[in-house]
C-alpha cells in the first residue's frame, strides 16, 4: 500500500515535470518571437584622434572603434575620406583599404569591396554599412552613420 503510493506519487511528480517542461518549451519561442528587438544603437559624430588622422595620410586608411563597431576610413582614389564598416558581411573579419588597387580586401576569404563598399568578388552576401565623413576647418575628421 505504500510502496503504491510512492510509486504514484513519484509518478504523478514526474508527469507533472515533464508537463511543465513542454509548456515552457512551447512558451518560450513564441514569447521570444514577440518581444520587440532592441533599438539600433545610435551615436552622434565621432571625431577621429590626431594619430588616426595622421595614419589616413600616411598609409591612405585607418580603422577606428566607435558604438562598439569597428569603422574603417580611408582616403580613396580621387583623394576623398570616406568610411565603411569594417567588419565583412561574410564572416565578420575586419577589412583593409588597399590603395594600390583602390579596393577594400577581406583577407580571411579574398573578397573585395569597391570604395563605396559594394561586393565586387567573394563570398560576402552584403555590401559594407556605410557613413559619412566630414573634415572641419581646423583638419579635425568626424564619422557619423549614414541616416537611413
Ligand atoms: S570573412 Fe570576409 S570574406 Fe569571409
């Protein structure tokens, strides 16, 4: 008699776990799909430190930190900054300007970007993020995203 209603008891905690479980598992997704994402992060001008700048004259890029992202500014072909995300829509490796070839170089799987960051070859399903590069009077250099 009371091996019984141990053995039911036991039993009867068990269906329980396990049907708490499958509702869990169950509520979970659907709660996780319904929760709104986070806003992007946003963040006014950056103004690049004099070393960065110098850097740009004289290896034509740099890549700098900014909103936890990695941005890489450069000068192009026809002498104008710009700036692009630095991370690869492919893998997420960081990316180098090569002036010589006036193209952004993906060295972990060989793709290459054009200057305004549009895949030319390799893997990568995506072009660059973009922003905007401005130089005040005084030689100071802020990068700020694009709006969208
Ligand atoms: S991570 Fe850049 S090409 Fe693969």
């Amino acid at each position: 008699m009371i091996g019984d209603y141990t053995r039911r008891s036991f039993l009867d905690g068990l269906l329980g776990v396990a049907t708490l479980g499958w509702i869990g598992s169950v509520l979970y997704p659907v709660l996780s799909y319904l929760k709104p994402p986070p806003p992007p992060v946003r963040s006014g001008p950056v103004r690049l430190s004099p070393s960065a700048t110098e850097r740009i004259e004289r290896e034509a890029f740099t890549i700098v930190s900014a909103a936890g992202k990695r941005i890489l500014v450069f000068r192009d072909g026809d002498r104008n900054l710009r700036a692009l995300d630095a991370r690869c829509t492919h893998e997420g490796c960081t990316v180098q300007y090569v002036p010589k070839e006036s193209v952004v170089w993906c060295a972990c799987h060989n793709a290459r970007f054009d200057e305004q960051g549009r895949v030319i070859s390799g893997p990568p399903p995506r072009p660059l993020g973009r922003y905007i590069v401005k130089k005040d009077g005084a030689g100071n250099v802020f990068v700020h995203q694009e709006s969208a």
